[in-house]
C-alpha cells in the first residue's frame, strides 16, 4: 500500500511541475510531453527497483529531447536528424539502465541505438560537407542495404526454425 502512494506521490509531483514549468517558461508541442512521459515512466521503474518500464521511458525520454533540440540544432543538422538523435540517445540510456540494473537483454537496445545515432551523426556530415559523389551513392544504396539485411534475418530464423 505504500508503494502506491508513493508511486502516485511521484506522478502527481511531476505532472505538477510540468504545468507549473509549461506555464512560467512558455514550452509548447510534443517535447515537454513526451519528456514528462519519460521521466514518470523511469520514475516509476527506479521505485519498482528498475522493474519496469525501462526501455519505453528512455525512449520517450530521449524522443522529446530529440524535439527540443531541433531549433537549437538546426544549423547543425536537420530537424529529422535531431529526433533520430534523441531516440538513438533514449535506447542507448535504456540499455545503460538496463545493463547497471543487470538485466541487459540481448541484442538489447544497443542496436537501434547506435543505428540511430549513426544516421543522424551521417546527416550532420552530410549537411556540413559538400555532397560529394559518394554521399549521393550512399544515399542511392543504403534502402538495398535494408533489404539485404532483412533477407540475411529472414533466412537466419528460417533455417533456425525446426520443421
């Protein structure tokens, strides 16, 4: 019983400072919100003693950073690369949390992580470099690239399949 009022405690606290914070500062649109989110999710995980959500309050944590930071960033990337950023940032902290909680899944949620940061690290290059010849191959190559790894995983599960 005292873990629920605790936990309510916590969610009520938050939601508070959200509105006061919305309404003194002045931030609008899904970052905040999805920020919130986030922390009430990892908040709610570290009360449980990180059993929980885990990975869904990293990921919303880092999507509504991802949306904050794109005017900041905009001279440095595209405003759909600040996002990739943030949700790349949000699976890398989940499987951080994840791995200091001793309960890393495998793959875990490093791999989309760094795809993510990656593409978004790809695109800062590309936007601050000239297009060369070879960015604009990458670009022609990379969706076959997707569907060849998806076909090496599709017959990989298959031959792992017993009949």
């Amino acid at each position: 019983m005292r873990d629920r009022g605790l936990v309510a405690g916590v969610v009520l606290v938050l939601v508070g400072l959200y509105i006061i914070l919305s309404r003194t500062v002045g931030f609008g649109g899904p970052g905040p919100i999805l920020l919130l989110l986030g922390a009430i999710f990892l908040t709610l995980s570290a009360l449980r003693r990180w059993r929980g959500p885990i990975l869904p309050g990293a990921v919303l944590l880092g999507l509504g950073a991802g949306f904050l930071l794109q005017r900041p960033m905009q001279d440095w990337m595209p405003h759909w690369a600040a996002i990739l950023l943030g949700l790349g940032a949000g699976f890398l902290l989940a499987a951080a949390l994840e791995a200091a909680a001793g309960r890393l899944r495998h793959p875990g949620p490093i791999v989309p992580g760094v795809i993510l940061v990656a593409i978004a690290a790809l695109a800062v290059v590309s936007q601050r470099a000239e297009s060369s010849r070879f960015l604009l191959w990458l670009g022609t190559i990379w969706p076959w690239a997707l569907v060849a790894g998806g076909i090496l995983l599709v017959i990989g599960a298959l031959r792992g399949r017993k009949t």
